[in-house]
C-alpha cells in the first residue's frame, strides 16, 4: 500500500515537473478594472494590458476584452486575434512607439502567420510639451506577416501614418469598417521590398492627412465604398507596378484627387471626384475611367487617361 502511494507520487511529481513553466491559453482576457499581467489572463483573472496577455495566448488564440479601458501599445509576433467587440478597448501610444507593430517571422509553429484586429480605438494623442499633440508614431505598423485584417476601428492622431506597410515580403491586408483620421503621415501606406502588398479596403474612410492612401511599388489594392476627404492628396501611386481598383469611392475637399505616375493604374467605376483643387493629375500613368463616375465641381477638374466600359 505504502508502495503504491509512493510510485503515484513520483509519477505525480514526474507529470508536473513536465508541464511548461508559463502556459499559454487559446483564449485570454484583459480588464481595466481587476486586471494584472502577473496573472494568467483567464476570465476570472485578467491580465491588465495587451502586451501582458500576449506572452500568455497560444498561436492562433484570442484577446478579449472584459470592461472599456486603455490596454498599451503591443507588439504582435504570432498569429492573434485581439477582439474588443462589444467594449472599448483603446491603445493610447505615445511619442517613441507605435500602437500596434506586427512582426511575425517566419516559423513552422506559425505557417499562417495572419493577425486580426477587431473593435478597438487607437489614438496617438498624448501630452508632449502641448496638449494634443500627436505623439505616438503610426497606428498599426506592420513588418513580417503573411496577413493582416483590421475590422471596426478607428485610428487617430498618429505622428506618422494610421496603418504602414513596410515589409521586406509580401503581405496582404484587409481593412472593414475602418476610419483613419488626423495623421501627420499617410492614412495607409503600401509598400513592399519584394513580393507584392495585396490589400482589400471596404467602408473605410480616411480624413485629415497629407495622403489619404499611398501605393508605392508591387501594390495590388481594391477599394470598395471608400471616403477619402480632407487630404492634402486623397489616393496616391509611387513609383511603378501598382494597380489600384476603385469601385464607390467619394474623392472630395484635396488639393489633388487622384494622382498616379509612370508605370501605374488607377482604374476607377461608379465614384464621384468633386470639391479638389485637381480632381485627377495622371502625372505620366494612367487614371481609367471604368463607367458610373462623375467628376464635376473641382477648380481644376483633370482628364480620365481613357475609359474601358464595363462588360
């Protein structure tokens, strides 16, 4: 009998002695009010920040959020989901970081590689020698990532641009029901050292920047039911090999419309450009006009390069 109680505590011991030292979860949990990173992130003991809850989710697990509250900058380095729906989770970054930095390197643990954010409101406003000025760098920066989808979140008041792509791979990224707005660098910046930047935009609208959005090289975009309004230049091509589709896009209130350049498409149906000092500046590449558009109202309103009629 002693014999037996004996084996099953050296078993019992062995078990332990093999568990990993820090757990991660499939799902975990950050709250304002009861939270703490020393804790394990479950639902009954939160953890206090993203970043704490990160170092506890498993690859491909979730981060809700519990109660309305600021949860800190973060850096994603595996496939996540941080879901904030139904609360207000808020990242509040300021002058030497950006609210979210994505930079998932390649790993058999992770083939996927894919970061989705959902419900949160990310803000770069901060106390900097001035009240409201913009202190944090950009909104979502993402470095390493096969995919990327942003849905119901606001992005204001960045230093630099509300969401960057500057990757050295390709790299696709989706947007929905996204709004950008007040950012001293571009709404959302495409750009790719190799491979292409994909990106699918939908009910997303851009106000208050020097460049709505920004395609700069290797850039495949679709934007569907976009505002772009109040920008120094609303939708923008750098560079060459960028193709951008455009379908119920309001371009109004910029000093230039569209603006493309050598080597570069825009091709644009069912949209109203109106309200520009330039409506359209093709700059050498080609601005299509594909059917449905009225480009009216601006001082100078510019040419479509051609228009290809729906079939």
């Amino acid at each position: 009998m002693h014999r037996t109680i004996l084996c099953a505590l050296i078993v019992g011991s062995t078990m332990l002695s093999a568990l990993p030292a820090s757990a991660q979860a499939t799902r975990t949990w950050v709250s304002q009010a009861t939270g703490d990173d020393v804790f394990p992130c479950s639902r009954t003991q939160p953890c206090r920040t993203f970043s704490g809850a990160m170092a506890k989710t498993a690859i491909n697990g979730e981060i809700n959020c519990i109660d309305a509250g600021g949860y800190g900058a973060v850096t994603i380095t595996k496939s996540v989901t941080i879901d904030c729906t139904g609360t207000y989770g808020s990242i509040l970054a300021n002058a030497i970081t950006a609210g979210v930095i994505i930079n998932i390197t390649p790993s058999a643990d992770d083939p996927h590689r894919s970061v989705r954010l959902r419900g949160l409101s990310l803000n770069g406003t901060g106390l900097s020698g001035t009240v409201g000025t913009r202190t944090g760098l950009d909104g979502i920066r993402i470095l390493q990532a096969s995919s990327v989808f942003v849905e119901d979140t606001v992005i204001n008041d960045f230093s630099q641009q509300g969401i960057k792509v500057a990757a050295g791979e390709g790299v696709n990224l989706a947007l929905d029901n996204v709004t950008i707005r007040n950012t001293s660098g571009s709404g959302v910046t495409l750009s790719t050292a190799a491979g292409q930047v994909v990106a699918a935009l939908n009910n997303v609208r851009i106000d208050g920047t020097p460049v709505g959005v920004s395609a700069n090289g290797l850039v495949r975009a679709d934007l569907r039911n976009v505002t772009l309004a109040h920008n120094t230049t609303g939708l923008r091509t750098m560079n060459s090999d960028n193709i951008i589709n455009v379908d119920n896009m309001m371009l109004s209130f910029s000093a230039t419309g569209a603006q493309s350049s050598a080597g570069n498409t825009i091709r644009v149906a069912n949209s109203t450009i109106t309200q520009n000092a330039t409506g359209l500046f093709p700059n050498g590449g080609s601005i299509v006009s594909m059917s449905g558009n009225s480009l009216t109202g601006n001082t100078t309103d510019g040419n479509f390069t051609n228009t290809q009629p729906k079939l």
